[in-house]
C-alpha cells in the first residue's frame, strides 16, 4: 500500500526551488542553482514513478476498474455555500499518466539545459523559471476541482511567458512573449465565463462530482440557453475555447510559432511536451460531461481539431525555420489528439478515440521533446534556425543524428515504433465515427511524414554547407536525454493503454485494423519516399512546385495571413477605434464638462466681482435703480 | 487607553515627535517608528479581534467606546470595529509605512511634509474606527484637506491645477455626502426615536421608503466620487499624475477605499431599499468604470497616468461588487480594496522610485530598465502580474470572488454586465503588458541611464512589504475572506430582507 497524500510533494518540489533559486539564486556559482534544480525535478520523478506503479498495478483498481482517488484536499477559497475552491491532488489514470509524462519530460530538459544554457546570463533565472512552469504543470494536472485547474492554468501562462521573453533584450522575444500571453489570456476568458456558467447550473467545482456519470450534476443540463444550444453545452464549448487557447488549434494558434524565440529546452517543455497539450487534458478531464451531455461540444472539439490538423500540416510543408516547422507540427498532433477525443464516445470500446488521444498525448510528448531538443542541439552546433543554412550535418553530429531520425520515423508513422501505434488507434476511431474526420487525418499523417522528412533531409543530408566553424556534437549532458528520449520513443508504443487509460476506467480490448494500419503507412511512406526525391540530393524539384502553386504556396508561407489580420484587430481597431477615443472622450467631454463647470464659476465670479468697482457713481446707480425696483414691486402688489 | 483610539493618538503624537526634530535624518527615524508602531498596534488589533471572535464574541462591532461629544445633536465619538475596518486598518498601517521609506528621499521641506502625510493618515485611522457618521464625516475631512497642500507644495507638472482639481471635486463629492448625512439623520426620528448619527442604531431602524429613495443616490454619489466612479473620475489621473510619490500611494492606497467603504457602510447598510431601487443604474455606471478605465489606460504614455486609470477600473469593480448585494461578491470588493490598496501603492512607490532616477514618466523614453535597476524591476512585473490577477497575488482571488458572487444573480442583466466586466481581465494583460515590454524589457535605449543604481535599502524596505501584503492575500486567502464574511453576516441580511 501506499499513501497518496504524498503526490502532493510531485508539485511542492519543484514549487520550493522555484522560491530558493529564485531569491537566492545570485548569491553562488550558477551551476548550483542549475544542479538543485535538476535533482529536485528528478526526485518529482521517482515519486511520480512510484505513485504510478502503486495506482496502476496495485491500488487504483477496485472490481476491475481504476477509481478516482484524493490525495490531498484542504480548502482554499469558500465562496459561496455550494462553491469552494480547494487545493489538493486527484489521481485517477489520465492525471497519473500526465505526471509521469512532465516529470519524464521536464527531468530531461532540466538535464539538457545544464549543458545548453551553459554561460548564459541568467542561468539561475532559467533554472528557477523552469522549477515554476513544473510546479504549474503539475499542479494543473493533479488538479481536484476545475477552478485549481484554471489557477494552475494562469501560472502555466505566466511561466510561460516568462520563459518565452527569456531574452528579455531581445524585441522579437518581449513581443512573442506578450503575444502568446494575451492571446491565451483571451481564451482564458472563455475558460473563466465557461466555468462560471458550469459552476452556476452545477453548484460544484469538484472533478469528482462533475464528471461522475451517475451523478447529479452531470445532468444538470440546464435548459435551452442560447442558439438552440444548453447551458451545460455552451459552458463546455466556453471551457474549450480555454483549452483551444492554450493548445494553439485554430483559430487562436497564432501565438505558438512565435514561442519559439524561448530557449529550445523550453520549447521542447512547453510548447511540445506539455503545457500545450492542457487543452486535451482539460477536454479529457471533462470528458464525461462533453461525452453524456453535451455531444454538441464535442463535434466542435473534433473539427476544430481537424481542422487544426490540416491548416498546421500545410503551413509546415512550407516553413525554413526548424523551430517552427516543429511548431506547427505540434499544433498538428495537437489537432489529431482534439480530434481523437472529439470523436470518442463514452464507456468501453466507444471510449477508442479518448483512449487513441491519451496515448498519442504520450507518445507525442516523448517523440516531440526529442525532435526539439534535436533540433536545439542542431541549433547549438551551427548557430542557425534555419534550414537553408544547414545540410550533410549527418557527419558532424552523429548522436543527434541517429536519434532525430528515430524522432522522425516515429512521428511518421512507421511501424513497430510509438507514434504508429497511436496514431493508428486515433485513425481507426475516427474511421468508425465520421470519414471525412478520418480522410482529412490521414492525409495529414501524409503530410507529416513528408514535412518532417523534408525537414531531416534538408538538415542532415542535401547541400553540405560551409560552416564558419566544423560543427560539434553536443556534450553528453546534451546528447543522453536525446537517447533516453529516443528509447521512450520506441518502446512507448507498447505500453498496453486500453488496460490503463480509458474514458471510465475499465480495460477493453483493441485489435489492431490492419486495413487502416496500411493504408496509413502507406500514405507515411509516400510523403517520406516524395521528401526524399526532393531534398536528400540538391535539386530544383522543390522551387518547381513552389512555383506552379505559387498563390497558394505564398499564401501557406505567409501563415494565411493570421498574424496580418489579428494585428489589424488588436492595433487599427481595438487600439485606434476603441483605446484612442476613450483616452480622447475622457480627457475632452467627461474631464471637459469638469473644468466647464469650474469654467463657468469662474466666469459668474468674475461678473461678480464687477460690482465690487469701488466706483461711486456705479454703487449709486445700482442703489436707485434697486429702490426703483423695490417701490415698483410694492406698488404693483399694494394695486392686489 | 482603548486601542482603537490610538489609531489617531499614535500619529499625532509621531507629529509631535517629528515638530522637536532638527534634522531630517531625526525626522525619518520618528517617523518611521511610529509609523513601524502603528503597523504593530493594527496587527496587535488584528490579533484580538480573531482571538475575541475566537472566544465566541459574536457582537457585530467589537472593543466599542461611546463619548458624548456635542450633546444638541446627539454627535458621539463613537468607535468600534468589525473584522472589514480592521482590515482595512491593517491596509493603511502598510501602505503609510511603506510611504514613509518611499518618501525617504523628499528633500525640500521634509518636515512639513511627513508631517502633512502622517495627519492624513490619521484621518484615515478614524474614518475606519468611526461608527457615527458625523465623526466619520469629519476624519473623512481631516484626510481630504491635507492632500491639497501635499499635491500643490511637493507636486510635480501642474500641480496648482491638479491639486485644486483633486480637492474642488473631492470637495463636491463632500457637499453630496453632508447632505445625504443630514438627510439620514434629521430622518432617524420617523419611528419615534432620537435623532442619531450611530450607525449601528440607525441600522435598526427603518428609514421611510421616499426618504431612501432621495438620500441613497445622493450619498452613494458622494461617496463615489471619492472611489473615482464614472463620470467623476477625473480628478484621479490628473491629482496622481501630479501628487508626490507617497501621497500618490496613500491617495490610491487608502483614500480611494475610503470611497468603497463608506458606499456600503453608510450608504448600502443604511439604506437598503434605496440601494435596491438604484442599484441598476450604479451598477452600469460601475461596469461603465471597469472597462472604461482599462481601456483609458492602454492609450496612456505616462506611468502614472496608465495607473490612475488602472484604478478607475479596479476601484469600479469594488463599487460593482458591492451593488451585486450578496456575501460573496461583497466579501470580493471587500478584499479588492485590501488588493488594489496594496498592489496600487506598490506600483506607485515603484513608479516614483524610477522617475526618481530617470526623470521622465514615459513609457517611450525608457526601455530595458531590467537591465539598469533589476531589483525595482522585478518589482514592477510582480506589481504588474499581481494586477492583471495571476493567482497567488491578491487580485486573483478578489477578481474570482467578485465574478462568482456577481454570476450568482441569473437575470440577463446581471448576467452582461458580469460577463462586461471579466473582459477587463484582458485588456488589463494587454496595458500592463504594454508597460513591462516597452519599460523593462527590450534594450537600454537611453545611454545615460546605465549609470542608475538599483534600489536603495529604504525602497526595498518599501516595496517589500507591499510584496509580502499581496502575496500573503494571494496564497491563503480563507482566513481573510472567513473574517471578512463574518462581519458581511448583518449588512447582507439587512439588504435582503427588504428583497422587493
């Protein structure tokens, strides 16, 4: 046996290194700060480990399926009778399997940065930034009631900003870091009016309560509220637009390709790995809820992520910048996994697509921390973020080599490695829910080999550049979280999920749809045989196509033009039509009427004072014609 | 001596203290400890009353005292606390200590003006522990006379202009409020009572329904316009933009709450169908405030200014809180006000700390402050954060129980403006992440600041213990908010049962 209430030592770690590296981090050598910060995430790790054998092969199961179990709960906030916010940790298989996922994770970019941020100013503000953002992750995935969950979630956002304006000197850094903040911020309101919404109709904040399918407050749909639409559904659908923030899908992505001006661990952290997957945990966590009584919001969760699928697949077939071709690839998995759990049906094997998004969360998470941190160490050995200035690295830097291919074959699709098995699982659930889900799917899983292979040739093999100086394979603290990646990579796949992480916790049965499976290795070979043909040799294949689809492609390159129309938003409409003439009513009519008023006293004292002349004759006219006045009066009343 | 009447006692005397003073360097050694004194004496009160209500007192105002002052119109000195005042105490003990190591520097009649700051906050002091409201009126007063000599000598810019502005307006609002005072009290006498000013015996009578109806208005405006409500709100940005550094952080600190309070203290508690009748009306106005200041602010150039209207939007959401009517979403104006109080005078302490250095208050001419000052500028962001509600700092948990209190009303009314003001949220993000991006970060783009220092040991101690006040709110808000509910127990039942 084991007693849980110590899972909530997995977040306080990482919390209580935050506050020592953070005010005393100046005080000795950096590399302390990076080291205590490094072993206090590794001890996260061991304890989500041991938390993760107890739950899953001793303790969680009861009658065959996995409870949801309270490790800590204290009350933190009382609102109203009904409603209180408490801190606490609530283990059921999704968030024990997060845990394991951001320790695994965040322990291996801690190990990495020791030897990537080497030198840099502020090491010990990086390391202390880092232990926040795990601390943040943690806690919202451990989560027991849906408004910890969103306090969690604004302190992912902040250390997130953080970590993205690390270069704090650096103007494109401070805006990405703004941008990817405000933006998530406004999805956040969604979140906030969402569970206000929830809250009112449920009267509880608690997980447990919320998402017990015999419950009561699962059934409190509410009535028609708007569009023909519940309010369970709308508050769901207000919750997603929080998640869609903070997971990028469209159209609230624009902020995740900017991220990238952070440090390459952190990318690998967050805006692969982890905080940008919240939104599936978020609809996972939930799941019951959207899946019972409001499957019109998970239609929505499905096309939006779909769609996001496709429109980040396309995009990335077109970038230079390695960061961001990873970046849009994340949103693209990202959209598969949304699309994976839009698609599920609740309970059993109906559960398929929620389980299909849970694994591919995980595999994903491993497979694309490797191929950032791969493409940190690229970045590290030739000083460049874009792939023109690369090409042959395959001699220079083996270890990154061998081990970013495993990545991109993973990612790919091939068989018998992880991202196969997910992937095909997410495929064979939106088969059997909706074809047009399913065909737009595959044809990303099309993409994505081709986008991730064009990718690899064009760094590794094509053109050897002239490099300034012979580009060096990283040091080893560098080079072995790639191999334990690339081992989690492989060996992911064959973690049995649909015993472990189901939508109600029962283990069912899952056979493999071999039709599926083929046609989906096939379409991954065919983008990686097409890559191949264009970019393993130089050639003039690629700017041919570019130019016979030149609109298109241009429109691609150019992002659709999002970036384009939210600045029109935000600068020409919200700054200049809604800011500016505020500032201007404020300071011309309401403070205008103001000093009016004190204007116009000003102007009857000065009249006023006109009397006050000093001159005889005025005081003299004023008396008679005054007594004129006053007999006038009396004798027009005495005639009464 | 009782301990609520040292409140006022311990400034004066600090006053005292500072008149035999023949340097500065003497004059900030008193100061600051009595000034450290009071701020023991409000934790000291804070620390009985939970240990009194601990024991089981369940009075609704503790450690009363009652001395007939002027006996023809039945004014008391009367005083007593509920756990609010003594929040809002232990508010004004912080941000007046932390204003007097703000104002360490003040060279040019140094005396004069710590004395003028410490009597204003002994004004404050008594607003807080008064429950008669003519005394309350007058401590009101005490506190509003001595901001005009503070902005128009110690002022920067227009500071004539702006500090007439300030007083002419607060001034107004002054004319409203007596009026509404005597309103209430030549009216106490309708059910065969004495005439009175307490507002514990007037709150067990019931005031005539037409009489409500004048009165409330009048002092819910009165008392509004002190907490910058909208329309009469522009004596904020110009009076701050203009007042020195600490009477800037006491301004917006506390006075401004002065404003919040006495709208339910007086207003809301002594006349709850007048509250009822109005409250739409307050209610667009106040939602008006919240956004209308948050979006004031992001046009903004000059720090302070950015700030005043931050205010405006902060302090309209108190005033909305409060007109929602029900425990929670008071209990979250209530500690709006402790939050705002807090994170305001932190920003302006820092604000005042940097121009100190750099001379200039606009945003455009500085840049990549990090750099030069890292200490004042991790300050800022944390303020910052703080003010665009990140949990665990103080707004967080005001803004939070103030939407979930003000969602509680299902109509569609309530329903928008709610859903009007959590948008200010984001446009809060938007200014102040405006400000840390273009002051902090980025390069140094002015030369001559490179040679800046960093804070000095009375701005840390300053700016410190503000920090601590709102991350001690942020991270274990139950305590305050238990104590704060307590004490919203009667005013909220007397709203409700006049429910029509």
């Amino acid at each position: 046996m084991i007693d849980f209430s110590i899972s909530v030592l997995v977040p306080l770690l990482p919390l209580f290194m935050f506050i020592f590296i953070g005010l005393t981090g100046h005080k000795f050598k950096p590399l302390v700060s990076g080291i205590l910060g490094t072993l206090s995430i590794f001890t996260s790790l061991v304890i989500s480990y041991t938390i993760a054998y107890q739950y899953f092969f001793n303790v969680g199961k009861v009658n065959g399926v996995y409870q949801k179990i309270i490790g800590f709960n204290t009350v933190w906030l009382q609102l109203t009778q009904n409603l209180h916010i408490d801190m606490g940790t609530l283990l059921d298989p999704i968030s024990v399997m997060m845990i394991v996922v951001i320790t695994t994770v965040s322990s291996m970019v801690h190990l990495y940065s020791l030897g990537y941020m080497k030198g840099e100013k502020g090491f010990h503000r990086f390391f202390s930034f880092l232990s926040l953002f795990s601390f943040s992750m943690l806690g919202l995935v451990l989560a027991t009631n849906i408004f910890q969950m969103y306090i969690f979630w604004e302190l992912v956002g902040v250390s997130s900003f953080l970590l993205i304006g690390f270069y704090y000197e650096k103007p494109s850094a401070v805006r990405a870091s703004k941008k990817a903040f405000i933006v998530t911020r406004f999805a956040d309101l969604g979140f906030l009016l969402g569970i206000l919404l929830l809250s009112y109709t449920t009267k509880t904040f608690d997980f447990i309560q919320l998402t017990n399918p015999n419950g009561a407050a699962i059934h409190m749909g509410g009535s028609v509220l708007f569009m023909g639409l519940s309010t369970m559904t709308w508050a769901l659908i207000m919750i997603f637009i929080g998640g869609a923030g903070k997971s990028a899908m469209f159209p609230l992505h624009i902020w995740l390709p900017d991220a990238m001006e952070g440090p390459t661990p952190v990318s690998a952290l967050i805006h692969a790995a982890t905080m940008v997957v919240a939104g599936v945990y978020l609809v996972a966590r939930l799941f019951p809820m959207f899946a019972i009584s409001a499957p019109a919001g998970l239609e929505v969760v499905a096309y939006v992520g779909a769609f996001s699928s496709l429109f980040a697949a396309i995009i990335a077939c077109t970038q230079f910048d390695i960061k961001r071709v990873l970046a849009y690839s994340t949103m693209s998995q990202i959209g598969y996994m949304m699309l994976a759990v839009g698609v599920s049906g609740y309970g059993g094997e109906e559960g398929l697509g929620f389980m299909a998004s849970m694994f591919h969360l995980f595999t994903h998470a491993m497979f694309k921390a490797l191929l950032f941190l791969g493409a940190g160490a690229i970045i590290h050995a030739v000083h460049s973020n874009f792939m023109y200035d690369m090409g042959g690295l395959r001699k220079h830097l083996p270890i990154t080599h061998i081990t970013f291919l495993i990545a991109v074959l993973t990612i790919s699709g091939v068989p018998f490695l992880s991202g196969f098995f997910s992937k095909d699982e997410i495929l064979a659930a939106a088969y059997a829910h909706n074809k047009i889900l399913f065909f737009s799917a595959l044809f990303v899983a099309g993409l994505t080999a081709f986008y991730m292979s064009r990718l690899y040739f064009n760094v590794f093999w094509g053109k050897e550049n002239h490099y300034h100086h012979t580009p060096k394979e990283s040091p080893l603290t560098m080079t072995i979280p790639l191999m334990i990646l690339a081992v989690f990579s492989i060996v992911a796949g064959y973690i049995p999920f649909h015993n472990l992480v189901t939508s109600d916790g029962k283990p069912f049965e899952t056979e493999m749809n071999y039709t599926i499976a083929s046609i989906s290795v096939l379409f991954g070979l065919v983008g990686i045989v097409i890559a191949a043909i264009m970019y393993a040799k130089p050639t003039n294949i690629p700017d041919k196509i570019v130019a016979s689809v030149k609109t298109f492609h241009k429109w691609a390159f150019n992002k659709f033009y999002f970036d384009e129309l939210y600045l029109f938003v935000t600068k020409r409409v919200l700054f200049n039509c809604v800011s500016r003439p505020v500032a201007w009513f404020d300071r011309h009519i309401i403070d205008g009427s103001m000093n009016g008023i004190s204007n116009v006293t000003n102007y009857i004292s000065v009249k006023i004072k006109g009397f006050q002349s000093g001159q005889v004759q005025q005081y003299g006219f004023v008396f008679v014609m005054g007594a004129v006045l006053l007999v006038a009066t009396f004798i027009y009343l005495l005639t009464y | 001596m009782d301990i609520l009447t040292s409140f006022v006692v311990v400034p004066l005397l600090t006053i005292i203290g500072i008149f035999f003073c023949k340097s500065n360097k003497q004059t900030r050694v008193v100061s600051a400890i009595g000034m450290s004194i009071q701020l023991i004496l409000a934790f000291r009160l804070l620390a009985m009353y939970l240990y009194a209500r601990h024991g089981g007192n369940t009075a609704e105002m503790l450690f009363m005292k009652d001395y007939i002052w002027f006996p023809a119109l039945n004014i008391h000195y009367a005083i007593g606390v509920d756990g609010i005042s003594v929040a809002m105490i232990c508010l004004t003990s912080i941000v007046v200590f932390a204003g007097i190591f703000a104002s360490w520097e003040v060279e040019y009649l140094h005396k004069a003006f710590v004395i003028s700051l410490i009597l204003l906050s002994s004004g404050v002091f008594g607003f807080f522990i008064s429950i008669d409201i003519f005394t309350m009126f007058l401590f009101y007063e005490v506190a509003v006379i001595p901001m005009y000599i503070l902005i128009g000598i110690w002022g920067s810019g227009p500071k004539e202009y702006s500090a007439m502005k300030l007083t002419l307006m607060l001034m107004g609002g002054s004319a409203f409020l007596m009026l509404g005072l005597i309103g209430i009290y030549v009216n106490t006498g309708a059910e065969g009572h004495a005439l009175t000013f307490n507002i514990l015996e007037i709150a067990k009578i019931h005031l005539p329904h037409d009489i409500q109806m004048i009165f409330f208005p009048i002092t819910f405006v009165g008392f509004g316009v002190l907490g910058a409500m909208f329309p009469f709100h522009t004596w904020s940005p110009d009076g701050h933009a203009s007042a020195p550094t600490a009477v800037s952080m006491l301004h917006a600190g506390v006075l401004m709450k002065l404003g919040g309070y006495g709208c339910f203290r007086v207003a809301m508690y002594l006349m709850p169908e007048g509250a009822h009748a109005w409250s739409t009306l307050f209610i667009t106005l106040t939602a008006i405030s919240v956004i209308y200041g948050a979006f004031g602010a992001i046009w903004q150039k000059d720090l302070k200014y950015i700030n005043a209207y931050s205010s405006v939007s902060h302090c309209g959401l108190v005033l909305f809180a409060i007109l929602m009517m029900n425990k929670t979403a008071m209990d979250g104006a209530i500690i709006q006000m402790l939050s705002h109080g807090i994170m305001t005078a932190l920003f302006f302490a820092l604000i005042g700390m940097i121009y100190g250095r750099t001379h200039t208050r606009i945003i455009t001419e500085m840049g990549g402050l990090m750099k030069i000052m890292p200490f004042l500028a991790v300050c800022y962001v944390i303020a910052g954060l703080a003010s665009l509600g990140l949990p665990g700092f103080s707004g967080f948990v005001a803004e939070m129980t103030v939407f979930v209190g003000a969602f509680q009303h299902a109509e569609t009314f309530y329903r928008i403006v709610t859903i009007l003001a959590c948008s200010s949220i984001v446009v809060t993000a938007v200014y102040i992440l405006r400000v840390v991006g273009v002051l902090l970060f980025g390069p140094v783009t002015n030369d001559h600041f490179l040679q800046l220092k960093d804070a000095k040991w009375y701005e840390k101690v300053s700016t410190v213990t503000l920090i601590l006040g709102i991350t001690a709110i942020g991270v274990a808000p139950l305590w305050l908010s238990n104590l704060i509910q307590d004490s919203l127990t009667p005013i909220v039942e007397r709203l409700s049962i006049v429910q029509f």
